[in-house]
C-alpha cells in the first residue's frame, strides 16, 4: 500500500495542511497525524477522513488513531469572514445629504442609511455611521457601536484617513482604529477605514 498516495488524497480535504500516517507491523494504520487550519471543527475533519479512507481504499479506522492540530489561516480564512462593501450611493438635494453604504457577506446583503445637512464635514460623518448600521445589520444588533472621530493624516507623505470607533457590550466597551489611503473618493476611504477597524470584530463573530 502507497503511504504517500493516502497522504496526498487526505491533504486534498478541505481546511487539510499536511498529513502524516504511521503503519504498524501488520500494514494497518495506526497513527493519522495532521495539521489543518481552523475553517472546520477537528470532529469534521476527523469524519471526513474516516470516510475518505473507507470509500477509497475499505479501510475502518477508529477516530482515536487520528491526531488534529490546528493552526490560524491569516490569509484566505480571514478574508472569507470579512464583510465586503459592494456599493455606496450618495445623493445630495439643497441643503440635504443621504448616503446608503450596503455591505456583502456570502452573497447576503447589509445595508445602513443616513441623512444629514449637506456640510462636508458632516457628509463624510454621515457616511462612516452608515457603513457601522450595516455592520450591525449583520450582527444582528442595534446601537452597540459609535463612531467617535474621523481624521484625515499625512504618514510618510501619503495622504491617510484614520477613523476611531467603539463597540458596546452589556459590561465593557473597546475602542477599534481603522486606516485607508486616501484616494480620489474620500467617502470610499471613509468607509474602507471603518471597516479596516470592524473586520478584525466580524473575523472573530464568525468563528463563534
């Protein structure tokens, strides 16, 4: 029996990094070793291996044998959490400002609204709150986030926007800090920096 052939059939499971098997004296499995990041649960992993094994080659293994260690995915899993924006409408009439910001997640939508005195400063506020109702759409909540200040920077001669915000909870609340260069749309950077800020909050929701 090729070890390296079952190996490699096993790596191709998903959240799979690596995978080690040890064969005792008798040619059968005794120990299943493997690295995988945290997308699914060990116990999903683990069936998903005793299933593959049993389909392809009729071998039973006991879920003892299998040994799971799991390792943070900072790249594509975290991206997959994030909510994503997907548009932004602004209109202004007179003295009247409304922006819709609407958010995307798995093919959902979110969206918030706000409308305002047509002032710049404000506008840019405005939208910024818009783009935290949608975040609380998506969480399910109303009014456990604010958003305390809006800055626009110069780092190391790149124009920057800089937002600072907080999220309630029943016994504390936690500042977060978001960032975006500035580009062309400073409503599109405004946004881009709450979310900067929010997004490490929706990573850590989406694993619960």
């Amino acid at each position: 029996m090729d070890i390296r052939e079952i190996e490699d059939l096993i790596k191709n499971l998903k959240s799979v990094i690596n995978c080690r098997i040890l064969f005792g004296d008798n040619e059968n499995i005794k120990e299943v070793h493997i690295v995988a990041n945290e997308s699914r649960s060990a116990k999903q992993i683990s069936r998903d291996i005793q299933s593959i094994l049993a389909a392809v080659y009729g071998m039973e293994i006991d879920y003892k044998k299998i040994s799971i260690a799991q390792v943070k995915d900072t790249s594509q899993t975290n991206l997959e959490r994030r909510l994503k924006i997907k548009s932004i409408e602004r209109t202004s009439k007179q003295s009247k400002y409304f922006v819709k910001v609407t958010l995307e997640k798995d093919q959902e939508e979110f969206f918030g609204e706000r409308t305002g005195m047509n002032n710049a400063t404000l506008c840019l506020r405005l939208t910024g709150e818009a783009a935290i109702l949608a975040v609380e759409q998506f969480l399910q909540e109303e009014n456990i986030m604010s958003l305390d200040d809006i800055k626009m920077i110069d780092i190391a001669n790149i124009k920057t926007v800089v937002v600072a915000l907080t999220v309630y909870s029943e016994d504390q609340s936690v500042e977060f800090c978001g960032s975006a260069i500035l580009t062309h749309d400073p409503f599109d950077c405004v946004v881009r920096a709450v979310m900067d800020a929010i997004n490490p909050l929706i990573e850590r929701y989406s694993e619960d």
